[in-house]
C-alpha cells in the first residue's frame, strides 16, 4: 500500500497548475497586475500551506511562478491590437468577467489624431480604459489626483455632463502648459450611462515622451 504521507510532487504539480488557472482569472477579473498578485498568492500561502498537509512546501513557489506567468500570458495576449483598434478575445472576456456591470465605449483622439473606439465598464475611470488600450497616455500616478499626466479635452456636449472638478483637479490642470477651458484629468472622470459614447481628445502633455506636465 502506498503511504499517502510521503511527497507526490506530480499530483502537487497538477494542483499548483489548476489553481494557478483559478487565481489568473480572479486577477485579470479585478483587473489586478500579475506582479501585485503574485505578493497577495505568497501572503496567503503562507497562512494556508501549513494546513495543506498533501500539498509540498516547494509547490507554492511553483505556483507563484505559475500565477506570475500565466497572468502576465493572459494580460498580453488580451492585450488591445493597437493597429486596428479591437480587444483581443482574452480583453473582452475580461470585460465581461466583472459582474452586474454595464458595457460600454467611449471615443479617444490620440496626439496623432487618430479616434480610437475604446469599450470599458461603468464605474471605471477613463484614465483606466485609455491606459488599457494601450493608448500614448501617461497616467503617472494610477489615479491617485497627485499629477496631470492623464490630460484630456473633453468635447463639447460631454463636457457640460461631467461633475464640477475638485481643487486639486483644478490646480494639477492649471500646472500644464496646454490647458484648455474644456481640460479636465481624465483619472477624475468615471464612466456612466449618461457619458457613453463620450469623445475626448489625448493633450500633448499627457503623451508618455512630454516634459509638459
């Protein structure tokens, strides 16, 4: 009889590779970087592994590299095709992964002058979509309101439909060199029914490359 205490690493291999598929999906779901998952998947298996008896100690680093991997596969495979303008399959199913939220897009114009129709969720900021996008946006701060590197025009008709800035939005906007009466930071602005379908145009100073901001 074979003594089911001692190490089957096949069978640990197997499970580390079935939960590595759960945990990429949750991340890409949450919109989670694969590097801030692989820190949260070591913090938790460092409280759940000791309770695990049939799992070795060695597959939770092989997990890890698993997680890290495969959600970084993921994240560039969905990975908008920027020549065309359309999500990648894995993109889109990551969109629809988030639950009881409502689909919809919102027209960029990059520094080129090239629109771009982009697709994000209700709630999200439009910093968030256009970054996704893999569009020439900056967005040095994530969204925090502690800079202007994610400058925007918002077109006439939309403009009106936005909530006022705050303070801070307003001194970050007055800090660049190209302001516009229609400028607001694009982190401050969050999708809603009302602003689908919403045009807005990429500043100068928001491009990766600018010092103006």
């Amino acid at each position: 009889m074979a003594d089911s205490s001692r190490p089957q690493p096949w069978r640990d291999f197997a499970i580390a590779i079935v939960c590595a598929v759960v945990v990429s999906s949750v991340l890409l779901a949450f919109r989670i970087q694969p590097a801030y998952g692989g820190i949260i998947f070591v913090l938790i298996s460092l409280f759940t592994a000791p309770l695990a008896v049939t799992v070795a100690w060695w597959s939770t680093a092989v997990l890890l590299v698993a997680v890290v991997g495969l959600a970084g596969l993921w994240h560039a495979v969905g990975a908008p095709d920027r020549v065309h303008g359309t999500a990648g399959g894995l993109d889109r199913l990551r969109l629809h992964l988030a639950r009881n939220a409502v689909l919809m897009k919102i027209l960029v114009t990059d520094q080129s002058g090239v629109e771009h129709e982009l697709e994000g969720l209700e709630g999200w900021r439009t910093m968030e979509v256009i970054r996704d996008w893999g569009l020439n946006i900056k967005a040095e701060c994530g969204g925090a309101c502690s800079c202007a590197t994610c400058h925007v025009y918002v077109e006439d008709g939309w403009f009106e439909k936005l909530p006022d800035p705050s303070d801070d939005e307003e001194d970050l906007l007055y800090s660049t060199l190209d302001k516009k009466p229609n400028s607001r930071l694009s982190c401050q602005v969050l999708l809603s029914e009302e602003l689908d379908g919403m045009r807005v145009t990429l500043a100068p100073s928001a491009a990766k490359d600018s010092e103006a901001a």
